[in-house]
C-alpha cells in the first residue's frame, strides 16, 4: 500500500488530509495539526496548533497557491511552512519552530495490518487513521510569542484522512518522557454501509513490544462509561480473547479545535494535552503493565456524561 505518511488525494470531494504531530517534554507539551481541505469548488489548507502553556489553539488558514506538495521524497509546503517525514519547519504568524523527528517507532504491519485500521484499510471509509511513529525523539527549537524552548523530547506522529470524523468517538494518546512506553486508543461509532459499529483500535508500546487490541483481532468493550465531576472521568475496560487492557482517563484543561466535517473543518471538538491516563493491562491473571501517564491527549466527542451524584 501507499506510504500512509504521504498525500492520498482521493477523486471524490469533499475530503481531507491531516498530520498530527506532537512533542511533550517536562516543561510543555504541544501538538500541530497540518492539514488539506478539497471541496467542489476550492482548495484551502490550514495549520493548528495547541499547547499547555497557554491553553488556547491557534488556526491559520492559507490558499491553494500557498500549497505545494512532492510525492518522492515526500514534501508539504504551506506558504513557508515545510514538512518532510523527518523534519518539520513551522512559520505561523506568532509561532515558529524547527523540529527534527529521530528514532521513529513504526507500528508492525502485514498484509492483513497493512495500518492500524487492519483490514478495512482496503476499504472506502469515512475516517482512515494512521499511526506513523508511536515513540521517537523530537528535537530542535519552539518560538510563541517571541518567547523560546529548546525541544529535546518525546514525539508522536498520526494521521487522518476521508471526509468526516466520526459522530462519536475516544480518542487517547501518551508517551512517557523517560521511557520507551505510550499508547495509542480510538474507539468509534464506524458507518460501513449498511450496518454501523462500534470500532477499537488500541496500542500499548512497552520496551519495544507493541500489544493491539482491535475490533478485526477480536477486542470488544467489556465496559465504558463517562462520568462528570470535577472532570470528565472516563472507565473503559477492553477484553481481546485474554488480553484486558483497563483504562480510567480523566479530562483536564479542554482546548477548542477546529475539526473535519464532510471535507470542510467548520465543526469544533475539545481536546486536552493535559489529561491522565491510569492503565492496567493484564494477560490471563498476570498483570504485565501497570502505570499512569501524565500530560496525555484526549477527546471525548459524541458520547453522553453522566453527572456524578
């Protein structure tokens, strides 16, 4: 299959494209949404970024003669902006950055998993998501607001593409910064004509092992419920033959995004830099990892919350 790090394009309109990268270190964690926009009568291309700092996301829009892409080597520029799939040099109006993405950790893959979306990678979707490194080094610099930070961290790169998001959907991502550990959880409402489902996809990286639970390996939702208190506190438990992998998230410091709606990104979603993540997965009786990340991403959208009594 086509390398999921470069442009896709499909022929039908609308639809989209969208890089995620993220860099988390002790002192700040942010992330960069670099996307395409094709709809019927015009091309736009944007830039988001979030970070913990400041809390607020950043959005710029820019026109089709502003875009150039190359297919090989893969290059994406937006007016001065420059992706590769090892560098990123970032020129927006109050932030610029030169990062350099070192050591990434690709997921494992087979003509079965070609991506993460395993076998219905092959077929049409409305969201067709891509892990392209689980774990690596991101270095260089980062200037907000004409204030500097050196970067020397932990990176994550993923990827979007089709028209729309789905209606309903969880998404969580963290890394340690110390560490060869992260994971990577989606779980969404899937329409697949004529039936709709609920779809996982899930990887737990540990000293270099990958563990996936997906809905096409067999995983399934033992539990999930979304609670409000302070927060929003969410209890998944996910069961894949005798695999369990338990999750207690909870929502911190929500951030407004601009996300995909057929092809146009003019619906907003709230995602956090800034959430926990207390895992436990276990196989058979034997717990083989237990911890909780910090400074994690994650969206809630869709899903009712119930009000804690």
């Amino acid at each position: 299959m086509q390398n999921e790090f470069g442009l896709h394009k499909e022929s039908k309109h609308p639809y989209f494209e969208g890089w995620y990268i993220k860099g988390m270190q002790e002192d700040i964690i942010f992330s960069i949404i670099i996307g395409i926009q094709y709809q019927s009568s015009q091309t736009l291309a944007f830039i988001q970024f979030m970070d913990t700092i400041h809390q607020t996301s950043v959005y710029e829009v820019y026109e089709e003669p502003q875009l150039y892409v190359q297919s090989n080597p893969f290059i994406l520029k937006l007016k001065d902006t420059i992706l590769t799939e090892d560098s990123l040099h970032l020129c927006m109006e109050s932030i610029q950055a030169d990062l350099v993405f070192d050591e990434k950790t690709a997921l494992t893959s087979s003509r079965y998993m070609p991506t993460i979306m395993g076998p219905f990678a092959y077929l049409p979707m409305q969201c067709h998501h891509a892990v392209i490194s689980l774990h690596h080094q991101i270095s260089g610099r980062l200037t907000m607001r004409e204030k500097s930070y050196d970067i020397n961290g932990i990176g994550y790169i993923e990827k979007d593409r089709g028209t729309s998001f789905p209606s309903q959907y969880v998404w969580f991502q963290a890394n340690h910064t110390d560490r060869n550990t992260g994971l990577f959880l989606s779980i969404a409402d899937i329409p697949l004509k004529p039936i709709s489902f609920t779809g996982i996809i899930a990887v737990l990286y540990v000293n270099d092992k990958q563990y996936r639970f997906a809905s096409y390996l067999g995983a399934h939702i033992q539990q999930m419920k979304f609670i409000q208190k302070d927060e929003v506190h969410v209890d998944i438990i996910i069961k894949q033959r005798q695999l369990c992998l338990k999750l207690h998230l909870i929502q911190k410091d929500i951030c407004e995004l601009h996300a995909p709606y057929e092809g146009d990104m003019h619906i907003k979603i709230g995602e956090s830099l800034n959430s926990v993540g207390h895992v436990i997965f276990s196989i058979g009786k034997n717990v083989i990892y237990e911890d909780t990340f910090m400074h994690a991403g994650l969206e809630i959208v869709g899903y009712p919350i119930e009000q804690a009594e």
